[in-house]
C-alpha cells in the first residue's frame, strides 16, 4: 500500500512539475509580449476615424434624398426624367450636403 502511495504522490509531484513549468512559461511569454509592445510607438485610435456628419445629420439627408426621389417618381410619368432626376441627385448630393453641413467658419 505504501509503495502505491509513493507512487500516486510522485505522479501528483510530476503533474504540479508541470504545470509549474507551463505557468512560468506564460509568464516568460507574456513578459517578452509586454516588452515588445512598449517599444512599439502607440499611434492612437488606428481604424477608426472620426465621423464627419452625426447620425442625425446621415438621417436627415438619406430622408430628403428619399422624398426627393419618391416625389419625382411620384409626379413624373416620363422614364428619362425620373432617371435624369435621379442622376441629378445623386450628383448633386455631396455639394449640397457640403455646402449645409460644413463646418467651416469661411
């Protein structure tokens, strides 16, 4: 009995061997991650950009595009005007939308 002790408790000694053994290892590896990163210059917030329209404004103009568009097809019966007035806005649009939004102080 005492030897399948011994035996048990070697391979419980081996086991937390180990594990001891894989822990330090993390721990090496995430200290040599640790000291990669330091030395990387921190460039901000990368892939993500700053919005210029808020939300509300996007709503605004996809809102007034469609009624724009939902009139014209509405009031025109003519193929090519419906098609030119949709052309006509779409070109149109970031002018306008420039134009009303900007923020510029000129």
């Amino acid at each position: 009995m005492s030897k399948e002790r011994a035996r048990r408790r070697a391979a419980r000694a081996a086991e937390a061997q180990r594990r001891q053994r894989e822990a330090e290892r993390r721990t090496a590896r995430a200290a040599r991650w640790r000291a990669l990163r330091a030395r990387i210059p921190r460039r901000g917030h990368v892939g993500r950009l700053a919005r210029r329209r808020s939300r509300g404004q996007l709503a605004g103009i996809a809102l007034v595009l469609t009624i724009v568009l939902a009139l014209s097809w509405y009031l025109v019966d003519a193929w090519p005007v419906r098609i030119g007035v949709l052309i006509l806005a779409l070109v149109a649009l970031p002018a306008l939308v420039t134009l009303t939004f900007d923020r510029s102080t000129r």
